[in-house]
C-alpha cells in the first residue's frame, strides 16, 4: 500500500495533477463522471464523481435507500499544499543573461526549504479553443529539473544560522538558465521563457498560450526512511496522504450499503478555502441535495439526510517533535506510529466535539487500530481546517483528524507508514 501511495504523491505534484491522479482510479474502478451543467441520472449503487474548475473533485456510491433514510458519511481532504506560484510576465533578466523568475508564494510553507533544490513545474495552461466562454484546459507536468532557489553563501551573510528573514520577492525568485542576448530577445517576442520552455512541452506554439497557472515544485521522488523504513518523505503529505486514504477507502467501498458515501476533496485549502472550489463554497451541498433528489427524495428528506450524516474531515496533525518538546501540549501530543490523531480545540478551529470524537474512537476501537489526541499547547496559536468551514455550509456531525507528521509544510515532509495503513483501515470500516 505505501508503494501506491509513494506513486500517487509522485504523480500528483499540484492540485490539478492529484485531480487526475483521483480521476484516473476511480476510472479504473467503474466510476463515471458527471457534469455539474447537465442532468444528473443517479440509481442506487451507482458510482460517479464530479470535477470542479480541474482542482476539487468529489467522487461517491449512491446508497440503497434515499438519503432521508440512510443519511452520508462523508470523508473531506483537500488537493493543495504550499508551494510557489510563477507570476505573470514572470522572466527577470540579470547580468550574464541570467534568467530568473517572480513568483509568488502560495499558502504558509517552510521558505528555507526550498532553497537549493532541483525544481520542475506542473499547472495548467489555457489555449484559444475557438469559444470565447470556453478555453481549452491543458495540464501537464514538465517532470524535470529546470529551476533552483540559489541560497547566498555564508561568507556573504555570517549570521545566517541565528536567524534571517527571508523575503520571497528578494530571496526566493527560481534561477532557470542563462542565455545570450539574440535568444532573450527572440523568445521575449513570442511571449517568454516560461511560455516557450511549457509550449515546447506540450507541442504548441508559445503565442497559443492565453493564459497559465503554474507552480514549482520539488522534483526528488517521495520515498521510505528510517533505518525499519518506518517514515515516509514527500512533499505535499499534508493534505495528499488523507485524500489518498478517503480515495482508497472509497474504492473498497460496497454498492450496497444504505447510506451515500462520500469523499470530497476540495481545493484552496491553505489560502482559506475561500474560492468555488474550496471547503467555504456550495459545492458539497449542491452535491449532497442533488444526489438526495435523484433517489427520490424531497427537500424535506434532504434535510433529515443531512440529520443523519457523519464527516470526517481528513488533515494532517503535528507529531510531537523529539527536538522541540516544549512546543507541544504536555499530556496531547501525538507521535509518529502512535495512530490517527484526533484534533480538539477549545475555540472551535476544529469541527470536533465530544461526540464527534467519540463516533471516531469507537471505529478505531472496531478496527483494532490506535488512537491519539491533538491539542494546541496552551500558549502556541494553531491553524484551522476544512470541518468547522465545512459547517457553516451544512450543520454535520463530525471529527476533524489526521496522521501526525513532522515539517508541516515544508519542501519534504514525513509521516508514519504504519500511521497510513491505520488510517484507511478505519477509513474503509467508515465506508463498509
């Protein structure tokens, strides 16, 4: 399972590429997608999923009974994660024909991360389709180093390992190459070098090129460390790993169950989940209502269905770190390998509560897996996720939880393989 997993982070390196990461197995597993401009025809037991602006998708199998009867069990995740993303007109041109780029940075991520690393990029890119209304889409991923953050020498900066302030217009902009003029000028003409070196890619001309949205990303493969290999490091564990794990879990999943399931992976989560696509947007709602409505039932059934679901919301934790012991909570701090970990905070960032917490240590209890707790030290402020944004759309019952892992947010983080494997299995308890 975690050689699948290692793939699958591999492949998906922007939220767009996890996209089709998720689309292409549920594919393989006979579900059929469906289009939110068109008429849906859903039957009991049927398997479908829907895309939403190439970023969020949500994939389900309708249950047996309508949902004022059998309710949802909804597992939520999301597809982004920190990163930097190339601006506009992004080429800067420095001494030498150095070309570098302006970017800006996407989310909280670890800036020191990020320097020295071979960097590749990966989006979409908008082409002239003919219809005003309607670009065509083309996402790609360039799967090769063309980029690195050069981190200045200590003899220029002495004091770097006792703190330094980085700035991303300053000291983050990607180095690509060097050129001489003629080609500078030449490929200035048609656009620039961020349009030539992604048109080259896709077999089109830069001028085809209307519009893009591309992020770097770090182009070392995720892999297992630990001298009983029993860590796994990746970039964007947080939040890939948990929708990983829902989208396993749905594809174990039977046709026969009376309840909808649900796995609904959303996009901006870490810029506030703000946008159409994101956990603050109708998307869900219209999902789950129009779902109610194609197995016969009312308005009146969508509400008692909603009465009766159970989310949980997927996002990965803070493992105790054995360097900084004084960060974390002195009687909640989940460890690697220790289990899922279920978020609590006293000011409501996380959509748990006492029953909600309760719902998922019964089904960790039934799975025979371990269970942790997260709490924020009481002096250290935390971060927010999708369960609590999730319920001012919809008035669910839920949990907010996920693996424990170190560096969040960072270039590479790492997680626990055991952690994984625990997880889907409660994951798939949740879906049988």
């Amino acid at each position: 399972m975690i050689e699948k997993l290692l793939g699958w982070l591999d492949a998906s390196t922007c939220n767009f590429l996890a996209v089709e990461t998720v689309k292409r197995e549920l594919e393989k597993a006979g579900f059929s997608e469906l289009h939110q401009e068109e008429a849906w025809d859903i039957k009991p037991g049927g398997k479908h999923y829907v895309v939403k602006n190439g970023s969020a998708i949500m994939a389900f199998v309708a249950g047996n009974a309508a949902p004022g009867e059998g309710g949802f069990r909804i597992i939520s995740a999301h597809s982004d994660s920190p990163c930097f993303k190339i601006k506009p007109n992004a080429e800067i041109y420095g001494d030498g024909g150095v070309v570098s780029l302006n970017v800006e940075k996407y989310g909280g991520g670890i800036l020191y991360t990020w320097f020295d690393r071979p960097l590749s990029m990966s989006g979409r890119v908008m082409l002239d389709s003919g219809d005003m209304l309607n670009p065509e889409m083309k996402v790609f991923d360039l799967k090769k180093a063309v980029a690195t953050i050069p981190h200045l020498a200590i003899h220029f900066n002495r004091e770097v390992n006792e703190g330094n302030k980085l700035s991303v217009q300053k000291d983050m902009k990607p180095v690509i190459g060097y050129y001489p003029e003629e080609e500078i000028a030449a490929v200035k003409a048609r656009g620039g070098f961020v349009k030539k070196i992604v048109a080259e890619h896709l077999g089109v001309e830069p001028e085809d090129i209307i519009e893009y949205e591309i992020n770097l990303y770090p182009l070392e493969p995720a892999g297992v460390c630990g001298v009983k290999g029993e860590y796994f490091q990746s970039a964007r564990i947080d939040d890939l790993s948990m929708a990983f794990a829902g989208l396993e879990a749905l594809l174990a999943s039977p046709a026969t169950a009376s309840d909808t399931r649900v796995l609904a992976i959303f996009d901006n989560e870490e810029t506030g989940s703000g946008t159409k696509q994101g956990a603050h947007s109708p998307f869900l709602r219209d999902l789950m209502e129009r779902v109610s409505t194609c197995l016969g039932g009312s308005r009146e059934d969508f509400f008692r269905g909603v009465a009766k679901s159970f989310m949980i919301s997927a996002d990965d934790a803070h493992a105790w770190h054995p360097n900084y012991n004084e960060k974390s909570d002195p009687t909640n701090h989940p460890v690697i390998g220790g289990g899922p970990v279920i978020k609590i905070n006293a000011n409501c960032k996380y959509m748990t509560d006492a029953k909600g917490a309760a719902v998922f240590k019964n089904l960790c209890r039934k799975a025979c897996v371990p269970c942790q707790m997260f709490v924020n030290h009481s002096d250290v402020a935390g971060g927010s996720t999708l369960g609590n944004i999730l319920t001012k759309q919809l008035d669910l019952k839920g949990v907010d939880m996920g693996a424990a892992i170190w560096a969040m947010h960072s270039a590479r983080e790492t997680a626990g393989v055991s952690d994984h494997h625990d997880i889907v299995k409660v994951f798939t308890l949740f879906f049988s």
